[in-house]
C-alpha cells in the first residue's frame, strides 16, 4: 500500500485539519461534519480534516437510507429515552451512548469503495493494535441496511479476534471527495441495547482500551500516520457554528412519523 499518491500527488493538498471536540446535539453532530465535508471541498490547501466527538444526549442515527422506522423507536423517542437523527451516510442505526465518535474528510481518496475504506481506517487499525486489540475488515461486501449497525459486518466495518464488531463506519461522498464517520464501541448501554434491538448489547471495549484520553491517543496515530500533511489544530468560527446550527434542521428526525 503507498497511502502517499492520494496525498503527494503534485497538487497543492498540504494542510490537515484537527477540529476541536465538541458536545453537540444529533442534528448538529451531523451538520459539523458535512461542512467538514463541504470545506475540503472549496479549499484549495486542506486536504484531510479529523475530528472526535460524543454526542449532548442520548441519539439513535438512521442511515440516509434507512426510511422505515420501527414503531418501538418511535415510542422510546416519545418517551425521551433517545432522540431520533438521520446522517447523511449509509448504513444502518446506531445507537450513540457509551462511545466514541469519529469524522474524517479526505480529499481525492481512491474511488472504488472497498479500496477507500482500506485506506480511511489503516490508522484505527494500527491504532488498536497498540492497544493490544488487533482489529480487521469485516468479510461482506454488502452494506446493505438492516436495523442495528452492530448486529452484522461488512468491509466497512473493523471487527477483533473474537468476531465482535468494535468499529462501524458509513461513508458519504460529494464531487469527489469524502466523508466518513464512524463509531467506536466502548461500554454499550444493556437495557436500552435491548429496548431498541431486542438482542443483547456487544461486549464493551477491553480494559486496555482507554476510556480516558483515548481521543488524544488517536489524534497523534492519525497524524502519525499522515506525516506529509501540516496538522493544524482548528476552533471553529462563531460563523461557522451559525452556519452548524442552521443546517441541523436537515437531519432532525419527526418522532411523530414512522415513514420519513
């Protein structure tokens, strides 16, 4: 693998963004990252962004495609246990609590999709490996939707030694370049795991992964591994925070309606 020619190619790609963590709501989560998206787009200098965050609330995302809501999710929305957001990606539900969430745009990744993923998660990969938890891809190569991320694998997804899926990812491409995000599992809530998914929750993350610090340690992996790049530590702009709480309207969910 040369990571380099996405990167190195002989255009003016040399900056790499890492946006401060922030506790937004679901809509608002997932408008930061389509303006992360949107901004590598118009730059003609940042070619990659990074940013990790957890979620103000408790926030079950449906994947752009994911229309029909079972009736069960509509109720616990009514009864405040979780609220309701679409992400602009694919993929299936994914129940926000206990985790990690990260976001990454990459501009001019490789364009077949199976190669894309392989190149957007090396660095998760090496990152868990030094944390004594070796991960890899998931064997299918359907992304097809079901109801709970967590429950099946694919080659977006990054799976341990036991099987267990500990990283699902969704991506979302606009001319050319791409977003994608994902969730890192560490301590699933158990019972509303199961109000939602009838199933039992995965075993939470092994104690060598750190619940503290961990986003720092997956900062200095993720340059790490993209050494060409001059990382820049980001605050976002009053104008764009304006501009996140405007657009968050775009990914409210209405509890109120099974079939959006």
């Amino acid at each position: 693998m040369n990571k380099d020619k996405y990167i190195d190619n002989g255009l003016a790609y040399k900056e790499g963004q890492i946006i401060n963590s922030l506790r937004l709501n679901g809509p608002e989560q997932m408008a930061c990252d389509e303006m992360m998206l949107e901004s590598i787009n118009q730059s003609k200098d940042i070619s990659m962004s990074l940013r990790f965050y957890k979620w103000e609330g408790v926030w079950l995302s449906l994947g752009y495609h994911q229309k029909k809501i079972p009736s069960k999710w509509i109720d616990l929305a009514k009864e405040k246990k979780i609220n309701l957001v679409r992400r602009p990606s694919g993929g299936s539900a994914v129940l926000h609590s206990g985790g990690l969430t990260y976001s990454m745009a990459w501009k001019s990744p490789p364009r077949k999709k199976r190669q894309s993923y392989f190149e957007a998660s090396q660095w998760l990969i090496k990152s868990f490996s030094e944390m004594d938890c070796p991960l890899g891809f998931g064997s299918s190569d359907s992304i097809t939707p079901t109801g709970n991320c967590f429950s099946s694998s694919s080659i977006a997804d990054l799976i341990d030694a036991h099987g267990n899926k500990r990283i699902g990812s969704a991506q979302y491409w606009r001319k050319g370049n791409l977003l994608q995000h994902g969730e890192i599992l560490l301590d699933p809530p158990s019972g509303l795991w199961r109000d939602l998914f009838d199933s039992p929750p995965p075993e939470p993350a092994p104690k060598n992964i750190p619940r503290t610090g961990l986003i720092e340690f997956l900062t200095k992996q993720f340059i790490a591994y993209w050494p060409k790049l001059n990382w820049i530590p980001t605050e976002l702009r009053e104008d764009e925070l304006t501009h996140i709480l405007k657009n968050s309207n775009n990914y409210f969910v209405n509890s109120s309606n099974s079939c959006l």
